[in-house]
C-alpha cells in the first residue's frame, strides 16, 4: 500500500522518481505528487488525484520540475479522502521540512492537538502532516541535525511508518526512518536510491540495502549513511537482488497477469529447483534439521488471503501426508485471540512480500513465546524472511498483478515440499512414496503449460460470464480450498459477487440464494468426493443453477452433468490444486477483460498490505 521513491544524484530527479512510482502502481493508490529541489532553491512539489498519468501531464513528464534530489509518492487513503490536497508530500508551515510516508501514525490526534498549541497549523486531514510538523517542531527546538529530529520524533510517534525527508537548509541530502513499513535504499554510478520495494529500482541498481525497524538513514549522492534511535552511526552489508530487470515488465503480454500466469512453470520448476537436488529434497538452505522435524508437535500455518488458501491446501496436504496436527490462522486474527501454542509447535508464516503487516505481527507474537518459526515468502531481505528462524524462499521473480498467480503457486510447492519431507523424517513414507511424490511434483510445470495452451474455451466461456451478478463455486477437501481462491481471483478482479463454499454446507442455509441462471462452478479432482460434490451440484441444477465443472481428464461424464466442462491433467491428488487453481485464475482474467476493467490494478486493491 503507497509506495514511496527518492533520488539524489547527477541526472533530473522528477522523471526518474515518475518512471519509478509507475514501477509501484502495482501496490494500490489514489493519488501520487513529486517533491525536487534544484541547488539552494526552495522545494518544489507537485500533487495530483488520481492517476499517475495526471502527475505526468502536470510535469509535462517530470521534465517541468528542474533538480538533481527529490521524493516522491503514490498515496492510499487513510488518514482523509482521496484528493490532491491530502496527497503526498507534505510540508512543514515554512516549507522548511518536506517529506513523504507509508504506514499509520496511531497517535496522530494526539500530536496534531500539541502541535496545533505550540502554534501549527494544519491544512490537511492525514497523519503524514502530524508527522512532518513533529520533525520540523524538534528541528527547531532543539537546533540539531536532521538525524537528531527525526530521531525525537521516532520517539513519540506510535504506530508504523516508512518516511523520507528533505530539509530546506540540507539541499544535497534525503533522510530516512523506518518502522515495520517497507523501505530499501541503494547507491548505483555516484547516484543513491530509495523505494519501498524493489521493482521502483530494479533498473537502476542492483545492490540494495534493507533498513531496519527504528533505523535512520542519510542518502548522500552515491552515498548512504545509517544511524541507530541513538544517532550512532551502524554499518550494513547490501544484498544483490538477481530478480531481472525485464522480469518487472510486460514483455508483449496485455497485462502483468496474463504475463504471469504463463511464467508459473518456469517458476514453479526454479522453485522446485532450489530445494530438490540429485532426486532429494535438501533443506539446509530452509534451516530445517532432521531433529527440528522429528520434534514438531503442531504447525500453525497463518496467512492472508491468497496465501492463507495456499495454507488451507497445505494442512490437508501435511496431515494427510505427515500426519501433524495442522491449524490455519488468519494473521489478521492469530494475535487477539490470545493462541494457546504447543512449546514444540511450528509457525509458518506464508507472504509473497514478506511485509504484510498482519502476518509480520503474527510472527512477532510467536517469536515472543518462543516458538520457532518458519516463513514462506518471495522477497529476499524483506521483513518477515529476516526476522523468522527459518526462511523457505519461493522464486518467482518479480510479481506485479495485485491478483497473485505465480507466487501463489510456488507457495503451494513449498508447502508440498515440507510435506514430503516431514513425512519422510518422520516415517510416515516409504522411499518409492518419496521418489514418487518427487516424479510427480516434477511433472508440474509441463502440465501446467499444457492448460495454458489449451485457454481458448475458457475466453469463449468467461466471455458469456461479463453479466453475472453472482458467481458460487463448491468443492470438498483440498477442492474447497481450490475454490477458496477460484472465487477470490474472480472477486477481485471481475467486481462480480462471488463466494467459495464446502459443497456438503449448500444446504444449510447457501441453496437458497441459488436462482435461474445463477453459474455454480464445481471443482472435483479429488476421486472419492467426486460423486457427492456432482450430488450437491445436482441440488443446485434442480433450482436452476447453470454449471461448469473443473476435473481430470478421464472424468467425461460430467458432461452430462454441467453446462461447461473444462479438464485438467491428472497428477496424484494431494497437488491437484496447482493444476486446477490454473484455469480458474484464467477464467477470472478473462472475465475482467470482457468486462474492460483494469485487470492489474483492481478498484479499492493494494498489492502489498503494510498496514493493520
């Protein structure tokens, strides 16, 4: 959510922070402005609502605003309505402090109404301001350097955020502070960077820097110094991020999401990869001892939304297979609800950005209890990768769409991984089991290519589906947790009212919203639910149901059954989600194209959540 660029360096500011908020889009926004200074001059800031073509237009492409240092921001309404006044950046009352942020300032009100008694004034309804004035207030009070305001008022804001700062007497200089939002810097030929996240970047520099919680930092031209809440000067190693540059770009695709969809098998395969090597999974990179495993009692799988579906899949998958008690918690709900945890228990925590807020606050509340950790994320360095014990790295590259595709899948790979390999450590597998589950996880990604090949009958179908009103799909077992996601992806990017149901729960109470045309989508790959998932299918068929069913090839009495039927390679039963989450992630971008929506950038949507 938001997203946050700067420049400081030899080339114009402004059309470079432009081209790298537009690599930002992808988070969600509804707003975006430019702050450059050239020399000594006064800052210059530039804000528009809507769009970031409209900040272009203003600054005839940055070209407008002259000045080598400078920030910018893509705002998501928080704290006060979209509009150009409460957009970023904002400004202390003499212009002397300029700056942008991510995150929420909880105390806001608090610090607006001391604030306002030592004589500022306020002009928009956003935390960010509180925030900016809170600087300039102890700039001045207590006449120090950037580092010793900022340091003061990291102090006495609650709440979380990711800042970057310009003050009017340091011309040649942006700072930096971050608390549990998203922030990287990096230097590249005498220039320096910062961004909340690595696409902004990617074509600029490749050696980033992550700062961490409570940390300052000063970007010089070329230059980073970072600074501890005590203003103590701390040194930091930078990460070479190998994502490739063109990996963040269309390449020919319409969408990000169509480009996405078809980079799942390459994905898929270099995930897979990483941790099976010569027929055996290794996890020595994960940090998972044979012991480790033999001594889990319980797995906590918590998540958000896509990913949490990637754990209702897994704990069918790792009780079926491990035979470990497994529970699926939303990280929105893990924390307040107070968890009773096994002290031998297992936390994984599944983000494709690492930084999602809720999820990050789950995996805090365990670490507090002493509980070992895993995390399944995307992002190397990100937050939740540096700060759990163990860390499975999905790679998926760069993923743009705020619909998941790819990420989504890798993380289902991961999670068959540990499966697999708790099973195996745990004797609950024999060799030809493993090496056969392993066979089977290889063949994947060809299967996976073969249903993309095969899209045009779900274009023609989704085509006729642009109408709807309400979309059900149903499903039992590892098929609801597919349909979970089946109906999400659709939700999201379509804006058509769709929910995923347990088939045997249309009784109590979900038949009755079942009207003449109403299209139920059945997913039954798995072969001893198959005849009673087509029994409650039939139920809604008898109150006027339209039908599509999604199964394995083979399976072609369906026909007689639904409407539309559309086939998925058959592959053992404990992975089909990856085969069968393809089609429907194809049927809900088509839905949306046929609709004329903004397929990547859904109303309302961020793709990263950085705040609670």
């Amino acid at each position: 959510m938001c997203g946050i660029v700067g420049f400081i360096g030899k080339h114009q500011a402004a059309p470079i922070l432009l081209d790298s908020l537009s690599k930002l889009e992808y988070r969600g926004y509804d707003s975006a402005g430019l702050a450059v200074r050239n020399g000594d001059a006064d800052i210059e800031v530039v804000k528009a609502k809507g769009r970031l073509k409209v900040l272009a237009e203003k600054t005839n492409d940055g070209k407008a605003m002259q000045g080598t240092c400078g920030i910018g921001h893509t705002r998501w309404a928080t704290h006060g309505e979209p509009s150009e006044t409460n957009a970023h950046p904002h400004h202390s009352d003499d212009g002397n402090v300029v700056a942008v942020h991510n995150g929420i300032i909880e105390n806001y009100q608090e610090l607006r109404d001391k604030l306002a008694k030592k004589g500022y004034e306020f002009y928009s309804q956003t935390d960010t301001e509180v925030a900016v004035k809170l600087i300039d207030y102890y700039y001045k009070k207590y006449e120090g350097t950037p580092v010793d305001a900022i340091n003061h008022a990291m102090i006495r804001i609650r709440g979380s955020y990711a800042l970057a700062v310009m003050f009017k007497e340091y011309p040649e200089e942006i700072y930096v502070a971050r608390k549990d939002s998203p922030m990287i810097l990096a230097t590249a030929n005498g220039e320096s960077y910062v961004a909340s996240d690595v696409p902004a970047i990617l074509s600029y520099a490749r050696n980033v820097y992550y700062i961490g919680n409570l940390e300052i930092g000063r970007l010089r031209a070329g230059e980073i110094t970072f600074y501890n809440l005590d203003g103590d000067e701390i040194e930091k190693e930078p990460k070479e991020i190998k994502w490739d540059a063109q990996a963040a770009e269309k390449a020919g695709f319409e969408h990000f999401m169509m480009k996405e969809i078809h980079e799942q098998p390459k994905a898929i395969k270099d995930t897979l990869g990483s941790v099976v090597k010569d027929g055996k999974i290794d996890l020595s990179n994960v940090g998972l001892a044979k012991e480790d495993i033999e001594n889990i009692s319980q797995i906590h799988i918590v998540a958000c939304g896509s990913a949490w579906h990637v754990g209702m899949v897994a704990q069918y998958v790792i009780e079926d297979l491990a035979r470990i008690p497994v529970r699926v918690e939303l990280a929105s709900e893990f924390r307040y609800r107070n968890p009773i945890i096994d002290k031998d228990a297992l936390v994984i925590i599944i983000s494709q950005s690492g930084e999602t807020a809720d999820s990050l606050a789950a995996l805090r509340e365990a670490k507090s209890r002493g509980i070992k950790t895993l995390s399944i994320v995307n992002v190397v360095g990100s937050s939740i990768a540096r700060e759990a014990d163990n860390v499975f790295y999905t790679l998926a590259g760069p993923e743009i769409s705020v619909a998941t595709t790819k990420a989504y899948s890798t993380q289902l790979i991961a999670s068959y991984i540990l499966a697999i390999e708790f099973a195996m450590v745990r004797g609950q597998i024999n060799q030809e089991q493993y090496d056969g589950f392993l066979s089977e996880l290889s063949e994947l990604p060809d299967k996976i290519q073969k249903i993309i090949d095969d899209k045009e009958r779900l274009q023609w179908f989704a085509s006729k589906q642009a109408n709807a009103k309400d979309i059900f799909f149903v499903g039992r077992g590892i098929d609801y947790a597919i349909s979970l996601e089946g109906s999400l992806k659709l939700k999201e990017i379509s804006y058509i009212h769709s929910e995923a149901y347990a088939a045997g729960e249309l009784k109590h109470g979900t038949i009755s919203l079942i009207e003449d045309g109403t299209l139920v989508i059945g997913v039954l790959t798995q072969n001893g639910l198959y005849e009673k998932t087509i029994s409650n299918m039939v139920e809604c068929k008898s109150r006027g149901a339209y039908l599509m069913g999604l199964t394995t090839y083979g399976n072609y009495n369906i026909e007689d059954t639904v409407e539309f039927a559309t086939y998925i390679p058959k592959t053992d039963e404990h992975f089909a989600a990856s085969l069968a989450v393809i089609p429907l992630q194809l049927l809900a971008y088509y839905v949306s194209v046929a609709k004329g929506l903004d397929v990547d950038k859904p109303r309302n949507l961020a793709k990263s959540v950085t705040v609670e």
